[in-house]
C-alpha cells in the first residue's frame, strides 16, 4: 500500500490601496477588536468550507471603547469612544466564527488615501488631534 499526503494551502495578500506611503508602518501598535462593534463592511465571512475563518479588511478605521478599552469601527455619530478616531487596522486578521475579541495592529500615523478606505471615511468627520492619532488623508 503506498500512502501519498494531500497538503492544501491558502494564501491572502492584503489589500493595502488604502496606504499612501509607509512612514508609520514600522511603529504599529496593538490592539484588540470588539467583533460586535465592527460593521458588516468591514469584515468578510468565509465561503471556504476547510477555512472558516472570517477576516477584518486592513484599512479599517477604528475607535477605542471608553468603557472596555477595546476597538471597534469608527462612527462620528457614537457616543462610546468609537466617535474618534484612533486609526486603522494596518493588516488583515483572521478570526474564528465564535470569536468575540480579535488582536489587530493599528497604523495610529501615516498617510491614507481616503478614498480607498474599506467602507469609506467621511474626512471632515475627523476631529485633528495633537495627542492623538496622527492620519494625514489625501
């Protein structure tokens, strides 16, 4: 009897249009995704049956929860902390079907290229911060 494996393997790039340049992307910081505060078009379900995990697009701009400390996406219309802009998912994550809570890094600086951000950005929306994040948009 001769026995030959199968190996199966998945590869995804991440869809960075949305970076303008790379100053920012060597000081990421980390930071934890609140899965029920991310909007539909900042994610994408799986339709792989033997992978299935979901994924956060990479541009995704978010917002800290003031009462957990977590992220979740950005709304000028919150009133949780998701309000301002913290900044933006820098690479695509994968999470579990159950998972609640997903690590991320966030580009908290740099340049953005409005326009292709995941699910929009209105700009004038985004209150300028000294201490904050520092996204200039173009």
């Amino acid at each position: 009897m001769t026995l030959q494996p199968i190996t199966t393997s998945t590869s995804y790039t991440a869809d960075r249009a949305w970076l303008a340049a790379l100053h920012g992307t060597d000081s990421t910081e980390t930071i934890t995704l609140d899965v029920a505060k991310l909007n539909a078009g900042h994610t994408q379900a799986s339709t792989d049956t033997a992978q299935p995990y979901s994924r956060v697009m990479s541009g995704v701009p978010v917002g800290k929860i003031t009462a957990s400390g977590l992220y979740g996406s950005f709304d000028p219309a919150a009133t949780d902390g998701r309000q301002t802009l913290a900044g933006l998912v820098f690479a695509e994550t994968l999470f579990a079907p159950t998972a609640t809570k997903v690590p991320a890094a966030l580009l908290w600086h740099g340049v953005v290229v409005a326009a292709k951000v995941p699910g929009g950005i209105d700009t004038t929306k985004v209150a300028p911060s000294v201490t904050g994040p520092q996204i200039r948009f173009v």
